[in-house]
C-alpha cells in the first residue's frame, strides 16, 4: 500500500469505520425489533434466537476465509464486494415474507458482512503503520460500536414504532451506497506480499464446527436427547478434525501458530468471553423490557441508552489508554465492571428496580466500551503486516463466535427456565442463571486481562512472530538492514 498523507490515512479510516457503523447498526437495530417480529412472524424464542445467530454464525464461518482471500486478490476489491452483497441482503431481509426466509435472508447479509469488518481492519492496520497513530484508530474504529448501541435502539425503535421492523433493513442501502462509491474513490488497493492458497478441508471444518454446536445449543431444550447428542459429537470431530489437519498445510487457514503468542490467544478468548456477554445482555434485556415489562420498541431503546452512551464515551478513551498505557489497564476496568453488571442482576435482581437497571446497564456499557480497542490491537500488533488480514479476521471470528454463543446458550437457558409457566411472571427468576452467566465472562475477561498482557506474555508475541514470518519478508528486512 503506498504512504498515504495524514488527511487521506484519516479519510480511510472514515470510510472503514462506515462499514462497521452498518453492520453494528444492524445489530443493535434487531434487538429492539425481535419482539415486534416474533408477533409478527408468530415466531418462537428459539426462532428469534436464529434471526441472530443466522448472521452471526455464517459470519464466524466466513471471516477467516474473507480475510485471507482480501490478503490474496486485493482488500479494496472484496471489501466493495461485501458492502454490496450486504446491501442486498438488506432488501431480501425487508421483503421476508416468514421467519423462515428472514433466517435465510440473514445469512446472505452476513456473506456480505463477512468481507467487510475484517477487511476494513485490515486495510486500517496497513494504512497505519506506526503503533500509537494505530492505537488511536482502533480507538476511533471502537468508538463507531459506541456510535451504533446509541443510535441503534433510537432509529430501530422510532422505525420499529412508526414504519414497521422491515425498515430497519432500509437504513443500510443509503450508507452502503455512499461507502461503496468513497472506497472506489479514495481508498488504494492493497495485498498481502505473498498470495495464500485456499483452505477448502479446513473451511468446511470451521463450518460443521459452528453450525453444528450453535444448532445443538439452541435446540437443546425442545429437540430429543439423541439430536442433540448426535451434533455434539459432530462438533467434536469437526474440532479435532481442525487440530489434526491445519497443522499438516504449509497455508492452512487457521494457522495455529498464531495461538502460540499469549496476548493473541488472550485476546481471541477475551474476545469470546465480551461478546458472549453482550449478545447475551442485549437478548434478555430486549424481551425482558418489551415482553415483561410492556413497553413499546422506542421506549425500550430510551432504557438502553445509558449503557449505548457509556460504551460511546469510553471506546476512544481506552483506545487512546492502549496507545499510551498498553492493553492491560483497559481490560481490567472492562472485566471488573461487566462482571459488576452481571452480578448486579444475577444477585440482585436488577431489572425489577428502575435505579438499579440503570445502574446495571451503566456498568456494563463502561465495561463493554473498554474491551474493544485492546481485543483488536493485541490481535494485529506484533503479527507480520503480511498476516495483517488473517489476524484481524480471527479476532473478528472470536466476536462472532461469542455473540453466536451468547444468545444460543442463555436463549436455551431462558427456556430451560420458563419452560411452561407463565412468560411474565417467570422471567425473572428464569433470567437468574443467564445474568450468572453474563457476570462470568466478565470475570474471563478480567482474568485474561490480566495474565496475558505482561511483560512474558509480549515476549511469547515477539517469538511468534517471528516463527511467521516468511522466508522472503525476512530476507528482505535483511537487505535493508544492510
């Protein structure tokens, strides 16, 4: 990539962060809707867990393969692909005539999807080059998640309210549009030195791997004992399967060398842990403030916007914190305070107060806005910019893995508890060991956060990457050496 000027780095990193803002945006943008859908849809909770984990798992599946795939024919090229296969994954989405289709329709959009957030951050990773002005951007690029929890439930609950929920899907076909033509016009094209082949074996892994664990825990408390099972194992030999062959390629698509390095692998668990407890927060504090307490879409997002706000104040806060301090003092704050959350409600009972529900959701958007900015820099810093686009799409992985994870397992959680008893009147008390779950990956991350951010762990980094670098990347740092 050639040396852009300070102006245009800052114009790409613009129109980078616009792809996350629709993607987010979509998101968050969902939930306030999901009530409105399942009575529209006459959709069960396990039919509005898959109106999320359609995205999110097609996404988890394909990242890797985006990633590398950008690295290889060029990550402008894949990244106007994707906004454009998002965009009219969009459309379908607004036309779905039953559940079924929207689920459908989900997964296109998040092929879509797919080439874009890794991608982008790739693209970020290579048009920054020095450290701190990359930890700024990464700062800015988390602080357009903070952008879209604040605005999603607003938009999402105004559109839900006055249109219907089929406009949420509206509001990404004009910022796609713009995205598409900026990038065409102002950002250069860029490749990894070295093409990576395709991992075909190792990509169908991946897929059986997700697709068959989030089918088993989502389906788990209505599905035979047998089903269950029966995916379970599939799961396990998809995962063993990945073990034993990826190691075995000279290009594999998840190089497991990566996981050698202790703040990579910190990250892609933290990553994990954060995510899982956002879809998890997001999903029962949706239902539990439209289906329990009455209220319309709109008023739903007002009640959500302490922690949307928090999480917009503190993303470029902890970005700027990684620049100057390292990783470690944000993922600290971020664990204490999302485990607070947790806790707050798993102990308390949190939503049935009104000053303790903001309470809770403060926290646990002042946590979620710290986690961000260090998962994506641990995971690109230190790593060959060769494999900037791999790395990036692993720690895109993990977030997707941990929202698919999230919403599956304390949606089935949520229906364990209520089982046949009243929607209402069990809720709370069904919620208890989701929210425990909750204040658990909080407390992953506090813990990782602080194991894997110390002087041993950047210097198992640093042995790491140099194990991959390449031959002629290292041959030719040689040459200008001398």
């Amino acid at each position: 990539m050639p040396e852009l000027s300070r102006r245009h780095r800052r114009l790409v990193l613009a129109i980078c962060c616009t792809s996350l803002l629709i993607v987010s945006l979509d998101n968050t943008v969902l939930n306030v809707a999901l009530p409105s859908m399942q009575r529209d849809l006459d959709a069960s909770l396990a039919g509005l867990q898959w109106t999320i984990d359609a995205y999110t798992l097609v996404l988890a599946a394909l990242l890797m393969l985006a990633g590398s795939t950008a690295d290889r024919i060029g990550r402008r090229r894949v990244f106007m692909a994707g906004l454009v296969v998002f965009a009219v994954g969009s459309l379908l989405c607004s036309l779905a005539p039953n559940l079924e289709s929207l689920v459908g329709f989900r997964m296109v959009q998040a092929v879509g999807g797919s080439m874009l957030n890794p991608v982008a951050m790739s693209i970020i990773t290579n048009t920054f080059t020095d450290p701190r002005e990359r930890a700024r951007a990464i700062g800015a690029w988390g602080a357009v998640v903070g952008i879209s929890m604040a605005a999603g439930p607003i938009i999402g609950g105004l559109l839900v309210e006055s249109v219907g929920w089929r406009s949420i899907f509206w509001i990404n076909l004009p910022v796609g549009l713009a995205a598409l033509l900026l990038t065409w016009r102002f950002v250069p094209e860029s490749r990894a030195p070295k093409a990576r082949r395709p991992d075909p074996v190792g990509q169908l892994l991946v897929i059986a791997l997700l697709g068959s664990l989030t089918y088993a825990i989502i389906e788990a408390p209505t599905a035979p004992l047998a089903e269950t099972l029966g995916l379970g194992a599939v799961a396990l030999a998809a995962l063993l399967g990945l073990l034993r062959y990826e190691p075995r390629r000279a290009e594999p698509l998840i190089d497991l060398r990566f996981f050698r390095s202790a703040p990579f692998s910190g990250a892609t668990v933290i990553a994990v842990s954060a995510f899982a407890g956002l879809g998890g927060f997001l999903f029962l504090s949706t239902l539990y403030l439209q289906n329990v307490r009455g209220l319309d879409a709109l008023h739903a997002g007002l009640w959500m916007l302490p922690m949307a706000i928090l999480c917009f104040v503190c993303a470029p806060v902890a970005g700027r914190l990684v620049g100057s301090r390292g990783p470690r003092l944000p993922l600290l704050i971020a664990g204490i305070a999302m485990t607070a959350s947790g806790c707050l409600f798993a102990a308390f009972e949190a939503e049935t107060g009104n000053v303790t529900l903001v309470i809770g959701y403060v926290l646990f958007g002042l946590g979620f806005g710290f986690v961000n900015a260090p998962i994506t820099n641990t995971a690109v810093s230190g790593m060959p910019r060769a494999q900037a686009g791999v790395a990036a799409a692993v720690a895109s992985t993990s977030r997707q893995i941990g929202q698919t994870l999230g919403v599956a397992v304390i949606g089935a959680v949520l229906a364990a508890g209520i089982g046949a008893s009243s929607y209402a009147d069990a809720f709370v008390s069904a919620a208890r060991p989701a929210w425990w779950i909750v204040a658990a990956c909080g407390f992953a991350v506090l813990v990782l956060g602080a194991v894997t951010t110390g002087a041993w762990a950047r210097e198992t980094a640093a042995r790491t990457a140099k194990r991959l670098e390449s031959p002629e990347v290292r041959d030719a740092a040689g040459s200008l050496r001398s």
